[in-house]
C-alpha cells in the first residue's frame, strides 16, 4: 500500500523562497509617497499594541539590491512608533547578505519570498510590495497573495503596485487582512505632476491583476474610460492648475458612479482612492 504523505499544515511556509529575483534597481525615496500614503491611510495600524500587535512587523517585500527602501521606511514609520519591527525579505542571498551589516534589534534582513521567512511567533502588521509581482504573469497574482497572508494578523494591510522608476507616479492595490484571506479595499494612484496629468499616464503602471484588462466590457476598462471622459470635460479648470484639474478629474468620476475619496487633503497630495 503507497504510504500517504501528511497534508501540510495550512500555516505552514515551504522552507524555499517562493517567488523570482527582481531587477533589483531602486532609486532612493523611490516609495517616500507610498510611505507617506500608509502613514495617512491608517496610522493606527502602526501604533497598535493590543495583542499579538505588539511586536507586529512591517515587511518591505524585495527591497532590491540595496536595503535602502527598507531603511528609508523604517525612519519614516518609526517616528509614529519608535518601537515599530521592521523586517526587509529579499529572495537573492548576495543581496541579504549586503543588508546584514544595517540590521539591529528592531531591523533584519531575510531570504524569503512570498512565503514570508517568519520566525515561530512573528506576526504582521503591514507587508509593502512594490514593483515585485510586474514581472510575472497575472495567474501569479492571487497566489502570491494567498502566500503573503499567512502570519499577517486580521486588520493588517497589504499594499502591492508598481511606480515609474522615480515614484512621482504608481498604482497600487490595497487589501485588508480579515479572517478568510484578502479583501481588497482601494486601487490608489498617484501622481507628484512632475510629469503633467493625463489619466492615461497610469494605464503603464496598474498592478499586473489590472494591466492586461484596460479594455471594454471590463471593470478597470469602463474606469478608465470614465475617467477620460470627467479629465475631458473638467480641462477648464487646468487654468488653476494640475492640482485643481486632479481634482475636478476626481469629483467627476464621484458623479459617474465611483466611490471616490473626495477629501481635499488626499487630492491636493496626488492620490485618488477608488475604494471597493
């Protein structure tokens, strides 16, 4: 009789690191504004110390060749919560192995993937994963999230897009942890205007689950055409400036149907909040 083999436990992360190396290539303060999104979105989820949230981490996912975006983090985070555990998961050894010398007791450096390399009673707050999932196919996407959500606690986010190489403009997917896996709370753009404004200037940084669909028929398709449409008719407005077009762009789509965040405070910044 064949010997059946146990079915893993479904907390448990396969010793090898799931997932492929990057380009690694990141430019400095690169995700300042991805950064400075979270510390607006939900600041409390940094400072919460109920339960297993007392040494929850936050997880720079790929940091790159250098541990620079996982430092920079670390810096802006910590000073709304200067106990805050900060761990940087990098797939390719070289690159761990040159982030070691920057760890200290609250900031380390693991090989890991998708599978997060979690010590027995780690747990998450927040994983940050930019410019990791564009280089694979969209089938890839829900099962790397399924992976990143073992060890994050109910609550926890997880913020996953793409930027432009200097990060005056991303995307990016926002999903809260609830008991039953992901569920996915806002797509967010972002733009610095260094680069003018056009909705169209986003449709080549979607996250890899939006990228291949801008077409008729589907959800992010008829978005964006919406979009188009309200950037249209509000170019008036472009005589007071990018910011206020942002804007009138953002209330148009309000108008059209879209649960947009209209608060001044996120559109005068460049972030539009399409919340699901």
């Amino acid at each position: 009789m064949e010997r059946l083999k146990p079915k893993p436990h479904p907390l448990a992360v396969p010793k090898k690191p799931q997932g492929q190396v990057t380009r690694g290539k990141t430019a400095r303060n690169r995700l300042r504004q991805v950064d400075n999104f979270v510390l607006r979105y939900d600041p409390a989820l940094l400072t919460r110390r109920d339960g297993d949230f007392a040494d929850a981490l936050f997880v720079d996912l790929g940091y790159g060749a250098e541990a620079v975006t996982t430092l920079e983090s670390a810096g802006r985070f910590r000073r709304l919560n200067p106990d805050l555990k900060v761990l940087g998961v990098e797939i390719e050894p070289e690159r761990v192995a040159a982030a070691l010398p920057f760890a200290d007791e609250r900031t380390f450096f693991r090989l890991g993937g998708f599978n997060l390399p979690l010590q027995p009673g780690e747990h998450v707050r927040l994983i940050r994963a930019f410019n990791v999932l564009r280089q694979y196919e969209e089938r890839d996407v829900l099962p790397a999230w399924e992976q990143m959500a073992r060890g994050v606690l109910p609550g926890g986010l997880l913020i996953e897009g793409t930027s432009n190489p200097t990060g005056a403009l991303w995307a990016a997917n926002v999903l809260r942890r609830i008991e039953s896996g992901w569920r996915q709370e806002a797509l967010v753009f972002f733009t610095n205007f260094h680069l003018g404004f056009d909705p169209e200037l986003f449709q080549s940084i979607l996250p890899k689950n939006y990228i291949h669909r801008v077409l008729p028929g589907e959800p992010i398709g008829e978005f964006f055409a919406a979009w188009k449409a309200a950037y249209a008719e509000t170019s008036p407005v472009r005589t007071w400036g990018l910011r206020a077009w942002f804007a009138a762009s953002a209330e148009g789509l309000a108008r059209r149907g879209y649960a947009i965040h209209l608060r001044r405070k996120w559109l005068a910044k460049g972030w539009l909040i399409w919340r699901l």
